[in-house]
C-alpha cells in the first residue's frame, strides 16, 4: 500500500533528463502555493476533509514535480516522485511515506470515491505543512 517504487526501476521506466527551466520550475510552485491557499482556507468537515487532503497531496506532488525539473529531471509517474524524493533525503523516511500514503488515499478518492478519513487529516496536518516547507527550501 504505501510502498515506495524502487528508483533504479523509475530511472529505467519513467525519468527523463530535461534541460532545466527556471521559469517553470517558479511556475509550479505559485500554482502549488495557490492550492495551498484553497486548502488552508477551506473548513475541515466530514464533508470537506477528502478534498483538503487531497489538495495537500497535490500541492506536495507540484512541488516534488518542481524539485525534480530543477535536478534537470522529468518524471511520468507520480510514485517516482517519491522515491527521488526519498532516495535524496534518507533522513525523511517518514515524510517520505506519509507522500506514499496520501498518494494511497488520493487514489483510492479519484478511482473509487472513498473518504479520506478526517482522522488522518487531523494526525498529519502539521506534517503535511512541514513537508511544504521542506520541499519548497529544497527548490530555492
């Protein structure tokens, strides 16, 4: 479930060398800080919880996607993300797995219209807005 893809797989399967565009790279982020925004300032429900965590996992994958394009780096699937991620930041195995398991959530919301539950939101909140901040201190 929450596992993550094993990098030398990404790297065969799924990343791309790019050339790096700052311009896009800036891009991203203000998008991903504009979700960002939507997210803090929509009240946590029952019925809005799904969707706020689902945003947060947006905004963190924008970002990933931000910190891989300024490595040069291009990647068609989101779990390679991750494991970029992951494989430069040994120290944040459990940031790391908390993306694996949002992602888990996000997807089973979009293919299937499960709930995330309210709970997760309320355990992992301020670590969602760490990982945030951590990512967008890695892109600077």
């Amino acid at each position: 479930m929450n596992d993550i893809m094993n990098w030398e797989e990404c790297k065969r399967k799924f990343i791309k060398q790019v050339e790096l565009d700052k311009n896009r790279v800036n891009a991203i982020e203000e998008k991903a800080m504009l979700r960002l925004k939507r997210a803090k300032n929509t009240k946590i429900t029952q019925e809005t919880v799904s969707l706020v965590v689902e945003d947060y996992y947006e905004v963190i994958k924008e970002l990933l996607v931000a910190y891989l394009l300024k490595n040069s780096l291009r990647s068609k699937n989101h779990q390679c993300l991750i494991s970029y991620f992951y494989l430069n930041n040994k120290n944040y195995e459990k940031e790391s797995f908390l993306i694996s398991q949002m992602s888990f959530f996000r997807n089973r919301l979009n293919y299937y219209g499960e709930d995330i539950p309210i709970e997760f939101y309320e355990k992992n909140k301020k670590e969602f807005e760490n990982i945030i901040i951590f990512l967008r201190g890695l892109i600077k």
